[in-house]
C-alpha cells in the first residue's frame, strides 16, 4: 500500500507540541541551530532526550556528526524565536539573544528550559535522523510553553486568561456552523448567534454545549472567536459545529450573506462581518477588546 505523503504529513502534523530550538556549532566553531517540534524526553536515569535533524536541513550532517548539542524549550510569544530558526537564511544568532554553555552550544535567552547535551548516539532513520542526547546541565525557568499544532502556532495563555477572567456576568454564544452555513437567531432586534447568560466563566464550553444540546442542538465547541467587555457583562463568542438533522427554530445564513444581515447590536455585526471575510480561507483569529475597540490575533499566535 502506498500512503499519500502530503495526508501522513498532516496526520502527523494532528500531533500538539511545543516548540525548540536545537543548537550546536559547526566545524568551523559557528553557531548553528534550527526549530524543532520533534523532541521527546526519552529517560530520567540516564537522563536522555531525542530530537530529529531532517536531511532536508543545511546543517543536517553537522547535526549527525556533533558531539555536543542544546535543546531550547521555546516560551509562549517567542513565534518570532521559531521563525528565524525555521526559515531566516542570514546569521540567526544575529537576530536572537544568547549565551554560550559551558559545551559551547548556544542557549537562546527567555527559553523555558534548556538542555544541554552530549551526544549519546546519532541514528540514520528515513529522510530524518535519530539524535540522542545525554544532559549534562539544564536550566527551567516557570512559564508557559508555545503551543504547535496543524502547521500553525497556539498559546494557551491568550485564549486562557481571557476566558478565565471573573468579576463579571457572562454572554456566552455559539457560532455555529452547519452544512457550511451558520445558524443564527432571529429577534425583533435583529439576528444574533444562539447564547445564554452564565453567573461564572469556569466552564463556558462545557455549559454552552449542555445548554445547546437541551435546545435540541447538540455541538462541538471549538476555539473562542471574539470576547468583548461591555460595561459589566463580558461577551465570550466561540466558534462551533453541528451535524443535527434539524436545527429548530434557527436560520441557516451562506457565509457570505453575513454581512449584510442587521443584528441586534454593532459589535456583533462586526463579528460576523469578520467572519464571513475569514471564513472564505478558514483563518479564524481571536477578536479581544471591549465593544468598539480591541485586536484581532492572527492564528498563528493561538490555536
Ligand atoms: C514548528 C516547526 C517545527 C519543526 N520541526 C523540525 C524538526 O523536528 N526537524 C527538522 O529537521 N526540521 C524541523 N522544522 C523545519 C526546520 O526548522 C527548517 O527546515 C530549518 O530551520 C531550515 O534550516 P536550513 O535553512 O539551515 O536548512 C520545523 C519547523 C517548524 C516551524
């Protein structure tokens, strides 16, 4: 059986990392280093780690043939980190602040941890090697990891600290996809996704879903589109989906007739004006603010 490599490649792109920078220098003595989601902790005693140098890489033999190397744990906001040693062709260690270890590998500052390492073995495995590293020292500092997932950057501390916020009531709604429609309830004010009030925040998707499911539409909530504060109330709308036969009393609206639908206030219509732009590339980003003024966050920096 032969496997289509572009769907393997996204199957295992399903798999959530973090992120890492692997370094280590050349025979010449200068610094090298590319990102890396491919890293597993692999033993406590003796203390080893893996990662895998692809052949595809500049650097890939030095990489298999280096006797001394450093894993660096990037930190939720070090997308720019990522990039340069995913794709920056000039001197990377020019664009990133770092120090030297006592291996002589270089350790990016503001990563979460860093391990260094001595080569324990280096292993030819298909179109990537296997690089085994014993750690000699390393370094933890607290935070919170950068997320990878699908080809594309997420940091839990956004979407978390917004959703986590208390002190305030809570509007929770649903944009709820349907057949490549989205369903939206009609009032005499005009259109709104479905939503309910909730006293606490602590299980926003959790209560959103049973309360849904209890009107006859059962769903999957996926990731937060747009949370607003409007005086005391805070408006939280997450993007959802459903596959029930019937949708009851709401009304299935094409994408891009959004815009032109008059809802029951402006930031609404603003979301759903957003949406139906992204929803042509499915790239949806987080909308934070109040309800007039706030920043919509590319995916990359999020889920
Ligand atoms: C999030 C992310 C994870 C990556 N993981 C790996 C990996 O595990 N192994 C690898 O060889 N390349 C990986 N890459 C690709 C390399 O970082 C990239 O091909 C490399 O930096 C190119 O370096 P070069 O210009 O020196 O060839 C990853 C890229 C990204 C953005």
């Amino acid at each position: 059986m032969t496997l289509d490599p572009r769907a393997l490649r996204s199957a295992f792109g399903s798999f959530m990392t973090g992120v890492t920078v692997v370094t280590t220098r050349n025979a010449h003595g200068q610094p090298v280093g590319f990102t890396a989601n491919s890293f597993t902790s692999v033993s406590l005693d003796p203390p080893l780690l893996l990662v895998c140098p692809g052949r595809f890489l500049s650097t890939h033999d030095t990489f298999a043939q280096c006797r001394h190397f450093a894993v660096n744990v990037l930190a939720e906001g070090q997308e720019d980190v990522s990039n340069t040693f995913a794709s920056y062709k000039g001197d990377r260690f020019a664009r990133v602040a770092h120090r030297i270890d006592a291996l002589g590998n270089p350790l990016i500052d503001g990563a979460l941890a860093q391990f260094s390492c001595t080569t324990e073995r280096a292993m030819d495995a298909g179109d990537h090697s296997l690089l085994i590293g014993r750690v000699a020292a390393f370094h933890h500092a607290p935070g919170r990891g950068l997320g990878y997932a699908g080809g594309k950057y997420f940091s839990l501390g956004l979407e978390r600290a917004a959703l986590e916020q208390s002190g305030r009531g809570t509007i929770c709604g649903a944009i709820i996809e349907h057949g490549g429609k989205v369903l939206l309830e009609q009032t005499p004010d005009g259109f709104r996704p479905p939503q309910i009030t909730l006293p606490d925040r602590g299980r926003l998707r959790h209560d959103l879903a049973e309360a849904l499911a209890a009107r006859g539409l059962p769903v999957q909530v996926k990731s937060a589109y747009s949370i607003f504060d409007i005086g005391d109330m805070r408006f939280t709308y997450l993007l959802a989906t459903t596959e029930a036969a019937t949708t009851g009393p709401l009304t299935a609206i094409a994408p891009e007739d959004l815009p032109a639908l008059s809802y029951t206030s402006p930031p609404i219509a603003d979301m759903m004006t957003r949406f139906a732009l992204e929803a042509r590339t499915r790239s949806f980003g987080l909308y934070l603010g109040d309800g007039r003024r706030g920043d919509v966050h590319s995916p990359l920096e999020r889920t």
